[in-house]
C-alpha cells in the first residue's frame, strides 16, 4: 500500500502507463501541487484545532483524525487505478487535502 502511495505521484510512473495519451500527461508542477496541498490545508486548520478539540473533545478528536487519515492513507493507494490524468490530479488534491485536516486533528 505505501509503495502505491509514493508511486501514484511520481510523474514518470503516471506518464509511462499505457492508458495516458500524449496529451493527457501530469507534469512536476501538477505532482508538486497535489503534495503541497497537505501543507496548506495544515495552515488552513491549524488556528482552529483548539476550538474543534474543545467543541468535540480530545478523544473524539483523535478518533476523527485518525479515522481520516486512515481512509485517506487507502485512498492514496486506491489512486493508482484511475485511469484519466486530470480525473486523477484532483482526486489527488482533494485526499491529501482531507489528509492535511485529518494529520493536523492528531
């Protein structure tokens, strides 16, 4: 699965795939984006983890995160079966978006 995760990035591994036409290829910056939008959901939700801890609770929240960062986690690796680039790229966005939410609730 962690192999999948770090695969389903790499511009080389998405672009060598018989399925992608010419046209239809992520480059380094489609693939830098995807992976810094963990980083700006964290700078998103960091300012309000306190109020959502206090609004649910330490241990419920923990559970939430956890909860989303493990069905991300499996997202990630379920990543590498799509089969359309731009299909692909904001799939891409919106799991490690959720990530991000789902690290910083930890």
């Amino acid at each position: 699965m962690m192999m999948l995760n770090v695969a389903s990035f790499l511009p080389t591994y998405v672009n060598t795939k018989e399925w992608v036409p010419a046209d239809q290829t992520l480059d380094s910056t489609d693939v830098s984006f995807i992976i810094c939008v963990f980083s700006v959901a964290q700078i998103i939700f960091a300012p309000f983890n306190a109020s959502i801890k206090n609004y649910f609770g330490s241990k419920n929240t923990i559970l939430i995160g956890f909860f989303m960062l493990t069905t991300t986690t499996f997202g990630l690796g379920l990543m590498s079966y799509i089969d359309n680039a731009s299909t692909f790229k904001y799939v891409g966005i919106s799991i490690r978006f959720f990530m991000g939410q789902g690290d910083i609730l930890l």
